[in-house]
C-alpha cells in the first residue's frame, strides 16, 4: 500500500506516536483524521502539520461507543472516504502488582486499550470492506507477548488486541482489508502522563532507559502497513524480547522480573 492520497484516520493522535504517525503520514501524502480525547494536544498536532486541507481534528473519547459510531460520516464528509484505520490510542496501570490495583483502574485500561480498538475497528470496518484496497492496524504492544510485573493488566489487555487483530487477520484473509498488529517496545511518548501515571527514576535507572524516538517508531510502523507485514515489530528491544520468549519463555519472563524489581526498587 502506497499511503499517497489515501485517508488515514490516527487514534490517539494528540500526542507521542500518534501524533508523529499523523505527521509523517501528511509527509507521505496522505489525509488524515486525527482522533484524541483531548482538543488542546489535537490543537498542537494541528499547528505543528501546519496542513488545513489534509488534516481534519476529531475530538473523541474511544470508550465511548456511541460517539465512535458518528466518527465514520464525519470522516467521510470531510474527506470523501477512507482507506486506513490505526488504532493507537492506548493508556496504561500504574505500576503496582495486581493486588494494590483499583478496580476502577482495571476497567479503564481494558475500555480503553481493548474496548476503544474493538468500537473504532467495528464503526469502520463496513466501509473499509467497500474499499479496492484498505488496511487496520492495532497498536498493541512488547507487553502483550511478554508478560511485565508491575504492567499486569496492562498487558493483559494488549494480549486481548494483538490476539483480536490476529483473529481479525485471518477472517480478512479473503478480503483486500490488510491487517498488522503493532507491538512497539519502549517508545519515547506522553503516555505515562497522559494515563495519570508517574514514575521516578534515579539517575542510574533513567540512564539505563533507552527508548526508541515517536517519530521513528512511526516510520517503522508505517514502513510495516506499506509492506503488509501481520505483526510491526517496532524497537530492538521488541524484536529480540520476541525472539527470547519463544526461545526461553521461564528465562525471558524472569529477566523481565528482575529489571522490574530494579527499577521500581522492589529489592
């Protein structure tokens, strides 16, 4: 898929790799409908594409399915139509073990991070069915295939959406709607703030802490839906995590549980 004149409607687009996914895909000479919960980060994602013609804002909650439901009409009444769905916007725990989490909490991670992917995804669909040539693609993440201390729920959800958009992959087969599943490793993003969650890193620990820059991950991201690929590996560190827990899954999950314990100083 060349990217050029199609519509692409980015969700969690305010912000971190959504709004570097909708940056480089106006680059790439797409339209784009840029989606977030929160005006003023849509607001800036606006004013740094500096593009009013092939950029329209759409301010949504994605657990909301009603709204989502009217998120397609709007699109196309801007745009004419649309080729491409990433579902990107996601959230995730503080980083407590399963028994000092809310239920609340519990139940906000999974309306957002597997119920916002399931609403968009069912709310275009229908028209990406009528498309000559479409695509879907779930962000998911490292942590859906490798289990995190601290990240349980989390985690647990993005399972949900990589083993959902596997699923979606394979009764699409025989459409021309592509599907990839997205599972970046660490990413530098606003995800941490723009979930409510704070972590503080001593010096040796934030040192340590390499993440792969937004706008490279959507480069890779968007490189991976052009070329068709089912699973986008994004990062070294997803790549060979990936390759690890197939390897050694026991030694994999408890080198994963021993940097946890470091960085969050459960010595």
């Amino acid at each position: 898929m060349n990217f050029g004149n199609k519509v692409v409607v980015v969700t969690g687009a305010g912000s971190g790799m959504g709004r570097e996914l909708t940056l480089e895909l106006l680059h790439r000479g797409a339209r784009v409908a840029a989606v977030d919960l929160r005006a003023e980060n849509l607001a800036k994602t606006a004013e740094l594409a500096n593009e009013s013609e092939r950029l329209s804002t759409h301010v949504l909650d994605v657990t909301d399915r009603a709204a989502v439901e009217h998120l397609p009409q709007a699109v196309v009444t801007r745009h004419g139509t649309v080729d491409v769905v990433i579902n990107n916007a996601g959230i995730i725990q503080p980083f407590v073990m399963i028994d000092d989490l809310n239920y609340d909490t519990i139940h906000r991670v999974f309306d957002v991070n597997l119920f916002g992917t399931l609403h968009v995804t069912k709310a275009f669909l229908p028209l990406l069915l009528e498309r000559p040539e479409a695509h879907i693609a779930n962000v998911s993440s490292m942590g859906g295939f490798l289990p995190v201390p601290g990240q349980a729920i989390y985690g647990a959800s993005k399972a949900a959406v990589k083993l959902m958009t596997e699923a979606l992959y394979a009764e699409l087969i025989e459409t021309k709607v592509g599907v990839s599943v997205v599972m970046p490793g660490a990413i530098a993003t606003d995800i941490m703030t723009n979930s409510g969650v704070h972590l503080e890193l001593d010096d040796d620990a934030a040192a340590g802490s390499k993440s792969l820059p937004a706008d490279e991950a959507a480069r890779d991201i968007l490189d991976g839906i052009e070329a068709g690929d089912l699973h986008i590996l994004v990062g070294n560190d997803s790549k060979l995590m990936m390759l690890a827990n197939r390897i050694a899954p026991e030694s994999s999950i408890r080198l994963i549980q021993r940097q946890m314990r470091d960085l969050l100083h459960h010595d």
